[in-house]
C-alpha cells in the first residue's frame, strides 16, 4: 500500500480489514501518521511473516528543516528552538550528513511507539514526562543530497529496521549548529516493494472483489 499522509498505519489496516471483509490484517512496519509511503500488509496466514518483511532495508525521500527544533523531532511537534540559519554551505552540510553512514548509534524520539516500562513513549512525552530513552544500534546504508534551498534540504535515505529518519534530521542540525527538524517523509521503498508499484487506498477499495484473503 502507498500509505496517505495523515492516516495511521492501523487506520490503513482496519479501513481494509471493515472493507475488505478480512479478519486476519496487519502491517509490516509502522509509518508515522504525517508520513505517506509504502506500508506492507499481511493478511490471513501471512500475517506470522511479520518480521520477515520487517528485517528489509528501507528507503525514504526526507525533508529537513533547519533551524528548528521541536518536541517531537518533526513539525507535527511543539516547536523547541528557533535559531538563524546563516553561512549556509552545501558542502559542509553534506560532509555532516556522510557521517550518519554506517553502523550508528541514535537516539529515538521521545514522542515514538518504543515501550518503556509498560507504556508507550509518546503516552508518556504527551503526559508531559519526556523519557530518557538510550541508544539504539542501527545501519544506514546510504545517505544522498538531492536539494538545497535554504533552510531545508531533501535527503535520500537507505537504512535498516528500526532507523528514526526524524533523529537524523535533529543530530543533522545539532551537527551543523543549526538545529533540525523533519518537515516531509515518504517511504520509497521496502526492500524489493516501491512505491511506484503499490496500491493507493481509493484503488484496493475500487477494485475490492479482485483482492482475496485466503
């Protein structure tokens, strides 16, 4: 599926499931709500390959604001910090962004579905009790710079499971002194799945009797 912006990836998920008729559905790797992009979904007997889906490298299409900060890493959030982006240099801020390839530890954002003793860490960053969440090992594959136009610049990125697109862009800023926020992000590409192949949602509704779940 080519997940809209503006849906949650369960809200894609029981769209299908009332339907579609289908009673076994769920998805292969969450998509933030303000996120559009491939989205995996399972149903019947295959919805115990999760992890095999999951375990895929993914590809987004990001952009990132500079200059901001916000409480949860993307414009969705509270802004944070608003600083002036001066002595922009594209070359330095593609040095910077190189130095996330490879094997890297980052730290999630406070407002993500991580649990942390029995809650969600979002439930408890809405509550008003950020979590110290620690660092997380995971690899970026891949890192390009496709566009810059102050203050934002669009990013290309491949990178493994559990990869927060959204804690680059605010290590990014930090990085350049600048501070940083994810402003759009689309999920390109789920190892062999693209985007230009899924399924729109008004598409599977459409054409409903060709789609089986057995």
């Amino acid at each position: 599926m080519d997940k809209p912006a503006g849906w949650t990836s369960f809200d894609v998920v029981n769209k299908l499931r009332g339907a579609l008729g289908w009673r076994a559905v769920g998805h292969a790797g969450t998509l933030d709500p303000a996120a559009s992009g491939v989205l995996i979904i399972l149903c019947g007997a295959a919805t115990v390959r999760c992890s095999e889906f999951m375990d895929l490298p993914k590809t987004y299409a990001a952009r990132v604001r500079f200059g901001v900060t916000t409480s949860s890493d993307d414009l969705t959030g509270k802004v944070l910090t608003e600083r002036p982006v001066e002595d922009w240099n594209e070359e330095r801020i593609g040095r910077a962004l190189t130095s996330f390839v490879g094997g890297i530890e980052q730290v999630p954002p406070a407002v993500s579905a991580i649990k942390l003793g029995g809650r969600r860490s979002y439930q408890l960053a809405r509550s008003g009790k950020p979590p110290a969440l620690p660092a997380r090992k995971v690899h970026v594959f891949s890192a390009e710079l496709v566009r810059s136009i102050p203050p934002e610049v669009d990013v290309m990125i491949s990178c493994s499971r559990g990869t927060y697109v959204r804690s680059i862009a605010r290590d990014w800023g930090e990085m350049l002194g600048w501070g940083g926020t994810l402003a759009a992000l689309t999920r390109t590409a789920v190892g062999r799945f693209r985007v230009e192949n899924a399924f729109s949602l008004d598409e599977v509704l459409r054409r409903a009797s060709e789609f089986s779940c057995e």
